[in-house]
C-alpha cells in the first residue's frame, strides 16, 4: 500500500493538483464571463447549480440518479479503452439497450420477480449486440472501430425511431382516442426497479446499487484480474501481448461486447428506474457523457466516480438553471469547457514525459554508437 | 410544378450545406484527422452568420463571420489535437457540446433578426425540364459550391500543399523524413475544414432558413462524416454522398404531402448504412488514409 | 598468401588523376562518443567519376563516417573537402545544397501516392504534373531506369522502388550520391540493373558514388576503389581491381581474431569467468540433443518481400550457436517467427520432440523458446507497466489465482530476481520507462531465464549496453548454456560470438550459408559466407 500512497503523494503531486485547479478556474471563468456579457449574474448561476444539485437531500438524490448511467456507461468504455480500442459507440449502445429492455417488458410474459432482471439483461444484451456489430466488422473486414461505432449511434436512432412509431411495435396504445405519439408504453410496475429507501426528501434508488457492483466488478476486474492484465497489454503493447498468448481478435470482441453490455445496462436503469418509457431522445447524451467521462479518467475505473459526479451535478442542476433567467445550456457550455480543461494538465505531463524520452533515446544512441565499436578495438590487435 | 421537381429542388437545399462542410472533412481526413466536431463547426457557422449578416446588414457579412467561428472552432480543435497530442474524440465531443451549448445559450440571451439571402435564376438554364429549376434557381450563396468544390479539388489534388496533406494522412513517418511538418499540414487541413463547415452552417441559416433555430444542424455534420465514408475518401463520391443524403432528406419531408407512407426512419438511416457498407466493401483494400485518426508524433522508439 | 596488414591507413595507393580535385577528400575525422572513438582520424578520398566502396561490418563507424559528410553529427576534429573546397556541412538541408544526396537503407516512398508524386515531394515551389512526370521519364530513360511515372508506389515491386528512390536522388542532379547498402532488399537482377545504373553515372556524367555495403560480391563487381573500415579505423584502401574477396573478407572481419583470454576478458568477463570458460570442455555438448530445429523457414513481409528463404538450423541442448551475419539478413525475420510475431509461409518449428504451431498467439513461449528480442522495447517489454508486472507478463498463471493476480506474490518474485539478476531501479512500482536501458534488458533476461526455457534466443543481446552490463549478460548466456538450455545467440559482433559460442553458424539473404565451430574459426571463410559467398 505504501507504493501507492507513494505515487499519489510524490513531488508533482501538488504541481498536479495546481494544475487542475487552475485549468477548471479558467473554464469556469470563461463559462461566468459568458453569463456576465450578455447580462445575467455569474454567482447566480453558481448558486442555482448548487441548489439544484446538492442543495437538498431530494437534490442529491437527483444528481446521483444523473451519475448513474453516465457512471455505467463510463465503466464499460474504460474496458475497451484500456484494450486499446476506442468505442465512441455508447450513446447508440445505451439506446439500443433501452429498447431491447422495453421490448422484453412489453411483450414478453416474463413472470413479475423475474421482470427486473430480465429487462436489465436484454438491455445489455441489446447493447453487447449493437457493440458486437463494430466488434464483427473489425475482426472480419477490417473496419475501423470508431468509424463502425460513430455511424451506428445514428442508426441505433432510427431503430428506436422506427420502434416507436408502429403500434405493432413498440408505439403506444392509447386507451382513450387520440393520436399515438412516437413513444412506448410505460413498462409494466414488476419491470421497475424498487425504491430501496427514503430518507426525508432524499430517494435511494437500487439503480444506484447497480453502479456500485457495476463499479466495484469492473474496477476489480480491470485492476485486479488477470483478465484485466491481458486487456492492458493487449492495449499498451499488442506484440508482446501476442508472444505472451493474448490473442487480439478474442480478448478485443470479448471488450467491445462488455462495452456495449454496460452501455446497455445503463439504458435499461434509465428505462426501469426513471424514465419507464423508449423514445428516440431516450439516451439525453448519457452516452457521449459516459465516454468523455472515461476518457477523463484516463482509464482508471476509480477515477470514473468523481468525474461522473461532477457530470451528474451539471446535469442535474442544469435544470435548476433556468430559475436565474440565464438560459440552461449555460451548463452544456461550462461542461464543455470543463472537458477541455480537464485535458490540460495530463498533456503538460505528456510533453514532459516525452522531452525526456527524447533525452534517453539520445543518450542511448550514443552509447550503443560507442559500445558497438568498442570490443573490435580491443579485439583485433 | 411537379413533385419531382420540388422534390429535386429540396434536395438541393437539403444538400448544398452538407456540401460544403464535406469539401472541409474531405481534406481533413485526407490529411489524416477524423474530424467529429463539422456539427459544432456548422452550429457555430449557423448563428454567427446570422449574427454577421444581423450586423452587417449584409448576406456576406454573414457568411464571412460564419466561415470566422468554424475556423475558431478548427483552431481550438487543430491545436488540442495536433499540437498537444490529445485525443481528437474528446475535443471533438466536447467543441460539439460547447457549440451546442453555446449557440443556444446565446440564442435565448441574445436578439438578432437576420435577413435572408435573395433567391438568384439564372435565365435559360433554368428552363431546362427537372433539373432547371432545382439547379438554377436558388439562393445566391449557393453558387458558392461552383468555387468551393473546384477549389478544394485543385488544393487536394494539384497543389504542393494537398500533395503534403496527403502525404501525411498516408505515411506520416514518410512525410516526416521527406521534410514536411505534419502536424503543421493536419492543423491546416483542420483550418480549411472549419472554414468550409462554418460556411456551411452559415449557408443552412443565411441562405436557407433566413434564421436560427436551437440545434439547427441537427446531426447535419454527422452526415458529413458518412459521405465521405460513404465517398471512400474520393470528392467525388464524397459530393455523390451528400446528395444521397440531401434527397433522402427530401424525400422525407415530401412524402407526407404526396400521400405516400413510406417509412421515414429507413431513409433516415439509409446515409448511415450505405456508410457502413462502403467500409465493409472497402476497407479490405485500404481506402482510407492508411493513417487516419492516428496521432503523430515524431518517432521516440 | 596475404601480406601483413597494417592498421595504419594505407595512404600510398591512393590514386588522384592529375587535375582533378576528389569530389569528397575527409581528413582525419574523429567522432568520440564518451571514451570510444566511433571513427578515429578517418580519411575518406572519392574521385569524381569513380564507384567508391565503403566495406565494414555494422559497428565498423561506416554510417557516423556518413553521417558527419551528410551534417547529421558533427566531427571532434578534422575537416572535409568537396571539390577541393573546404566546407562546413550544418545539416542535411545544407548537404543538399552542396550536390550530395543520399539513397537511404529504408524506403521514404508514401505508397499510397504515384511515382512523380512521390518525386515531387519535398521540393518547394509550384507543383507541375505534366513536368516532373516527363522528369520520370527523361531521368529514368537516361539511367535505364523504367518507371511509369503514374503507377501508385504500392503496386511497385521492391526493385521499382529501388528505381524512384534513385530518380528521386538523381534528378537534383548531385555531384556526389551515397548509397546505404541500397541492394539489401533487391533481387540479384534487380541489384545488376542498379549496378549498371551506377556505371552510367560515374563513367558519363562524372559523378562520384559512395557504395555503402557488406557484400563482398558488390563491392567486387561495383566499385573502382574500396576503403574498409573496422573499429572505427580505416584499415585498407586500395583499388578494387587489386583485391579478391577473401582479402576483402580478411580485412572487413579483421585476420586476427584473438581467442585467448585476454580478448574474453576485454568481452568483460569477471576473472572467475573465464577460468570457468578455459576449465570447460567442449566437446561436452557433442552428443546430439538437439533441442530446437528449425526446417525450411519461408517467410515474407506485407509486401511480399521474402524475409527468409528456406533458414534451417539446429540448436543442442547446452550449447550456444552463434548466428553470424550482417543486419537485416534475416536475424529478425527468425525471431519473430520464434516469438509468434511472424507467421512463416512454410517451414517448421520443433523444440525437442515436439512441432509447434507457428503463428499462434503464445505458442512458441508454451513451447519454452525464451526470446531476448533486439528492440526490447517493441517486443520485449511493455513501457507503461511496472517492472513487477513485466518480470510477470509470461507467467501470469503463477502470479494469480483463478481469476486474480496475486500482486503480493508478483512482488515477492520480482523482488527476488531483482536481487538475482542485479537490477538497479527506483521502484517495483516504477514504470519500466523509468530504466536505463541495460536494466531493461537485464529484466527481459530474468523474465525469459526464470522460466526455465528450453531455448533462449538472444538476439543482439548486448547491443547499447555498457561495459558492466555486457559482462553480465554475456556470463549469464554462457551459465544458462550449462544449465541445459539451448542458446541461439544471434549477434552481428563476431567477436562476441566467437567468445560465447560453441558453434557458429552464418545467415545471408535468409538463410543459413554454412557453419562452423567456435574454437577453430576460419575467418576468411567466416567473411565470405557473411559477405554472401558460399565457402
């Protein structure tokens, strides 16, 4: 334990920590300047994201059930991030996964204790499925993962689109009269997940117990496992990894589709926890928030939590806004610039890094230069 | 006027901003950046040339101001990504959300009521049956693609400049050793790709709308990509692709007023499918920039 | 047969046609890295309209000589003259300028781009189509160079693109062209049609050639005049017509190769050591165990450039077979294969008893090939992980459970072989980009050694390693030997392999031109066979 305390706490830990502040001041700032030109009050805002989000209990509760998904989704991108291979899938994945969980408890007879868990593990399954489409494309033809992924987050819409707009799909019936809109029916009270507790106006929600065994599954298994070993050196270093008997076709689909299945998973929290019904503006950007949250974390599954956070607060408290007459996407725009200021201090690291790479490559080429002459001097007299 | 020829002509419309921000994409991916912020580029496009032409009181100032912000976005982009190394999906994720955002935020905060460009015929051609009027009778700003697209193709295939761009989205370590500064090349090609996108943009609302709308490109900068998926990295193919998409787009809106119930949804999807399958055809054979969307950095192994 | 032969530069054949200053005259160029001098007072002399050879083996100081003449290094001391001018050359750029361009060992052609593209690049100024094709042409009709200047570079066969990158070189029209053993990847016509194309201008253009090259055929059929180099030093200048390849041999590998204890010690052998070495019998080995055969080995590269052409050869248990052979012969096309990283086109891998599945992922490490790869970085080790978890990476099974790694035990263990194999690192924790390099290797030694392997091959195990470490790894190799395990030692010092090995063998155009044993080398037939002659 003391190393790793060591390598928390070592000499650039506070030029780290400095650097961060500084670059979410600056985004902040930026974000206040934005409010302050066109007239409204900075510390307003700041305020109403505050009250909106940690304010109350009820609040709290509400961002955590906003960091949720993005958490989910978060877990399952740094599987395949760390194998190397980049998924900007999650947001098609996270709604294909609705859909599969909808579908299940709309139309399957599923008896009601094994509702939940049943539209829970369709929504992965829909979403490993929409994974495994790149995963398959990649390994057969050769198709560039962020390319295959990035396309079908388009028709994973038009999936859903399509979905919702047949009644003899997914569109609801309407009882009464009146037009059907582009939505499903509400899934049925068993598929729900139950509400674990309530303390005062603060709700618990078991979608939150499902990201924390989400959490401490893949922190453990990324981290700990030998799984997770083989992930990393298939990601760091693909030929060693082969001479050591990963193989990339397997260990890579077997990433994609877990990817996919937490993207998925976290859209059949969002259907059975709060949202209850499908429809294309199902997925809200839970899934590019899960990714930017991932690639923030640069990897490291703990790292996911406090970001995840900081996402569910912005979303939470973006609602809470528009009290202030500052119009609400002030928020997308602070956490935008948030985003970019997070990616500042990890590449002063990196430039460091590799000016000193560049250092002992130099180095080592004048030693080699030097020790490939020397045993033919003395040899050969 | 039949539905042909209203449906020819919306597919024009449909089609011109897409092509103009692909003659951008075109050369940025060429150069070797798979660029997913087009969407923010437009967005931005959109509302400053509103703002421009608001200002100016004048179309052009419009579309120059337009063209200003998306190269203000490709500078932000070009110089995280291939400055500093950073991952190119996040910045580009995140410049969509800002414009997103942004442009929203100013839209509701803010008042400007813009004109719109004036409708321009060209006499003669535009009697020519079906395609006459959807060609030639048009707002003025879209005959800017008859400069854009022959410029693009003369800078991607008949300059020293697109000769290097190529080189680099090809063989970075090639062009390297050869003399050329490549992530020089990839920022330029970025800058020319934001110009072209925010004028695109700027094209959607000036030209097209007359004003700007929440989140008007609405996924428009996604289709980019796909047509120049769908292209395999030719203009041509690229520009084919737009016009796919445009009429698809068309043919969407029309078929309600034509009666007819053919489901929107597959022809919604159609860009992005004929995107996918165009890889899966020819992505055994290389098509792509042998080096896209990989980083450079000059060799430290 | 062959006179003594002095170390000292021999000045005195040096020819300079009356009028004519060289078209590159080096004086006395010094280029000391720390305390070893990589050229020590070189003396270069190239006469326009002349082919001049520069024979050596790797590590003889051919390519620092070339690089001080192109601006890449600067020289300690000594001076250089183009047409007897005195010049100062800053950098490449400044080289071009001077009439110098140089044909590297490996292609800088963007394939995906046609032929007068690729020409075109690099230059400055407006790009013209219709001209630089008819360039193409005009060059290639001049030099017998056929190419079409609208063919894409990736549909070429290597010796076409052999042919651009010598349009590319000539059509600026150089003074002097330098060729960095530019037939290494050619077929024996295509290197005919080179040679041919080299004649035409040196004879009618008067331009001077410098033929950078390990082959002995080469530089015989080639060159009018030749200047070896070994460690550091010209050893020989003389015109080529004066010389056959077993004096070329000689001289490139040096003729007195000194097995006595002295030269094991200055391989930096402890004292210990080498009495050890001088106890041990060798014939010891001589019963046949083999423990690796390797049969008939094909392999190509992605564009069809055979790597290897048939390779076969057997290690015994408890023996090292040194792999003699110049760079790029094939060395790294066999470890590849015996570290699944190449999948061969036919051939066969056995160790002991048993085939082992080429090509599949981990089959060679199951098998029980240990590998010491030349660029430990790319397959070696892992940067980004720790030194606890690199010592691991091949035996995770015995740092885990069923499903978790035991990081407790995977720092017991690599504790344990830090001490073992003398490690100096900050950390357990530390990334392995925080070691110098011979720790680095020295942890890819204890990885592959504690896996008690049933063949290690080492490939240039020693390369960029200073003194203490070369020591240690050399007496390591020589222990795991007598611990039973089957050594391939691949090196292109031939010194080193002479002092380590029991057997030698020599590899040339992949494949293995003839061996022989350690203790009574015959250097002259050593040089041929490294040079390409079968002996």
């Amino acid at each position: 334990m003391s190393a790793i305390t060591a390598r928390i706490f070592n000499a650039g830990t506070a030029r780290v920590v400095a650097l961060y502040a500084a670059s979410f001041a600056v985004a902040i700032f930026l974000s206040g300047l934005l409010v302050q030109v066109t007239g409204g009050s900075p510390l307003d805002v700041i305020r109403a994201l505050y009250e909106g989000s940690l304010g109350s209990p009820q609040d709290i509760g509400l961002t955590i059930d906003e960091s949720v998904p993005v958490l989910i989704v978060a877990l399952g991108v740094i599987i395949t991030s760390r194998a190397g291979i980049v998924n900007i899938g999650p947001e098609g994945q996270l709604l294909i996964g609705g859909l599969c969980g909808a579908a299940v408890s709309l139309r399957l007879a599923v008896p009601g204790v094994a509702m939940v868990p049943a539209t829970l593990l369709a929504a992965a399954a829909g979403g490993a499925a929409w994974a495994g489409i790149a995963a398959l494309l990649r390994y057969w033809r050769n198709v560039d993962v962020v390319i295959s992924t990035l396309l079908l987050n388009f028709l994973a819409i038009q999936l859903v689109s399509f979905a919702v707009n047949r009644p003899y799909l997914l569109q609801e019936k309407l009882t009464g009269g009146g037009t059907a809109s582009p939505t499903s029916d509400p899934i049925p009270s068993d598929a729900r997940l139950p509400l674990l507790g309530q303390t005062g106006t603060m709700t618990f929600t078991s979608g939150t117990i499902i990201a924390v065994v989400a959490l401490v599954v893949v922190g453990l298994m990324v981290t700990r496992s030998r799984w997770g070993f083989k992930l990393r050196m298939l990601g760091l270093n693909a030929e060693a990894a082969r001479r050591a008997g990963v193989r990339a076709a397997a260990l890579g689909t077997g990433a994609l589709l877990l990817s996919g299945a937490f993207a998925g998973l976290a859209g059949g929290v969002v259907l059975s926890d709060r949202a209850f019904r499908i429809q294309t503006g199902f997925s809200n950007n839970m899934g590019f928030n899960g990714l930017l949250v991932a690639l923030i974390a640069r990897r490291n599954p703990w790292a996911t939590v406090p970001v995840a956070i900081l996402f569910g607060i912005l979303r939470a408290g973006g609602g809470f806004v528009a009290t202030t007459g500052v119009p609400r996407y002030v928020v997308d725009v602070m956490q935008a610039l948030i985003v970019l200021a997070a990616l500042f201090p990890p590449l002063v690291d990196k430039v460091n890094e590799r000016r000193r790479a560049m250092r002992i490559a130099r180095d080592e080429a004048a030693a080699t230069a030097a020790s490939s002459a020397t045993p033919t001097l003395e040899v050969a007299r | 006027m039949d539905a042909l020829t209203t449906i020819m002509g919306s597919a024009m419309r449909q089609t011109a901003p897409l092509a103009f921000a692909s003659c951008g994409e075109y050369t940025a991916e060429r150069s070797g950046t798979l660029n997913i912020s087009i969407e923010g580029m437009m967005l931005g496009g959109a509302f400053f040339g509103v703002v421009g032409t608001a200002v100016t009181d004048t179309v052009v100032g419009g579309l120059v101001l337009g063209s200003f912000v998306g190269l203000l976005v490709a500078v932000v982009h070009a110089n995280f990504s291939h400055r500093l190394s950073a991952n190119t999906f996040v910045v580009g994720l995140s410049l969509n959300a800002l414009m997103l955002g942004l442009t929203s935020f100013l839209l509701e905060s803010t008042d400007f009521s813009s004109r719109r460009a004036g409708v321009l015929e060209i006499p003669l051609l535009k009697e020519i049956p079906v395609l006459g009027e959807a060609l030639f009778s048009n707002r003025w700003p879209f005959y800017l693609l008859v400069v854009v697209i022959p410029l693009t193709r003369f800078l991607v295939d008949r300059t020293r400049w697109g000769l290097e761009v190529r080189s680099v989205g090809e063989d970075p370590q090639a062009a390297d050793v050869t003399g050329i500064d490549v992530n020089k090349r990839r920022r330029q090609s970025l800058y020319y790709c934001g110009l072209m996108s925010g004028l695109g943009g700027a094209y959607l609302s000036v030209a097209e709308v007359g004003l700007f709308n929440q989140n008007m490109v609405a996924g428009g900068g996604f289709l980019v990509n796909a047509a120049v998926i769908f292209g395999a990295w030719r203009l041509g193919g690229t520009l084919a692709g737009c016009l796919l998409f445009g009429t698809a787009a068309s043919v969407q809106l029309a078929l309600p007023a034509l009666g007819h119930t053919i489901t929107p949804q597959l022809l919604i999807a159609l860009p992005y499918v004929l995107a996918l399958a165009t890889m899966v055809a020819f992505a055994r054979r290389g098509r792509q920039p042998a080096a896209l969307a990989q980083p450079f950095e000059r060799g430290i192994a | 047969m062959f006179g003594p032969v002095s170390l000292m530069p021999d000045i005195a054949v040096e020819p300079t046609p009356a009028g004519a200053a060289p078209a590159i005259e080096m004086r006395g160029i010094t280029k000391r890295f720390g305390a070893v001098a990589a050229c020590d007072e070189v003396e270069l002399c190239v006469e326009p309209g002349e082919i001049h050879g520069l024979l050596g083996q790797n590590g003889a100081g051919k390519s620092t000589l070339m690089k001080v003449l192109l601006g890449l290094m600067t020289p300690d001391s000594g001076h250089i003259r183009l047409h007897g001018e005195p010049v100062v050359i800053s950098d490449p750029i400044d080289a071009a300028k001077h009439g110098m361009a140089m044909v590297h060992q490996h292609f800088s052609l963007v394939e995906a781009l046609t032929v007068w593209e690729n020409v075109a690049l690099g230059d400055v100024g407006r790009l013209d189509p219709k001209a630089t094709a008819q360039l193409v042409r005009d060059v290639g009709e001049r030099y017998g160079l056929a190419v079409d200047p609208h063919a894409r570079v990736r549909d070429l066969t290597t010796g076409e693109r052999q042919r651009v990158e010598l349009i590319k070189c000539l059509r600026r029209d150089p003074s002097i062209l330098i060729l960095d053993e530019p037939t290494s990847v050619l077929t024996r016509a295509e290197s005919q049609e080179l040679f041919a194309v080299l004649r035409t201008v040196v004879k009618d253009e008067s331009r001077a050639v410098v033929l950078i090259s390990h082959k002995l055929d080469e530089i015989l059929h080639a060159t009018d005049e030749v200047t070896i180099m070994r460690g550091g030093r010209v050893v020989r200048r003389a015109r080529t017509a004066d010389t056959t390849a077993e004096s070329l041999a000689t001289d490139m590998v040096g003729r007195t190769i000194d097995l006595g204890l002295d030269a094991v010690a200055a391989l930096g052998f402890a004292a210990e050591t080498v009495e050890e070495l001088a106890d041990e019998e060798h014939d010891d080995h001589a019963a046949d165990r083999t423990i690796l055969r390797v049969e008939d080995l094909h392999a190509v590269n992605e564009v069809g450039t055979p790597l290897l052409r048939g390779l076969s050869l057997t290690v015994r248990a408890g023996e090292i077979l040194g792999l003699a052979g110049v760079e790029g012969n094939g060395q790294s096309a066999l470890t590849a294969v015996l570290s699944d990283l190449l999948v061969p086109t036919t051939g066969s891998v056995h160790v002991g008893d048993e085939a082992v599945a080429t090509g599949k992922a981990g089959a060679m490490v199951a098998a029980g090939i240990g590998v010491i790869p030349e660029d430990r970085h790319r397959t070696g080790c892992i940067l980004d992980l720790s030194v606890a978890e690199n010592l691991a990476f091949l035996d995770l099974e015995q740092v885990s459970g069923r499903l978790f790694l035991d990081r407790n035990e995977m720092r017991r263990r690599a504790e344990a072989l830090v001490e073992e194999y003398e490690v100096s690192l900050p950390s357990l924790d530390a990334p392995m980009r925080m070691l110098s390099g011979g720790n680095q290797q020295k942890v890819v030694l204890a990885r592959e050694l504690t896996r008690n392997p049933r063949v290690l091959v080492a490939e240039q195990p020693t390369h960029g390693l200073d003194v203490g470490a070369v020591q240690f790894m050399n007496s390591r190799l020589r222990a795991a030997a007598e611990a039973g395990i089957g050594v391939l030692l691949i090196s292109t010092e031939l010194e080193e392999l002479i002092a380590l090995s029991d057997r030698i063998a020599v590899i040339h155009g992949g494949r293995i031109m003839g061996e022989m044993p350690a203790h009574q080398v015959d250097v002259e037939k050593l040089g041929l066979m490294m040079g390409g002659r079968a002996a």
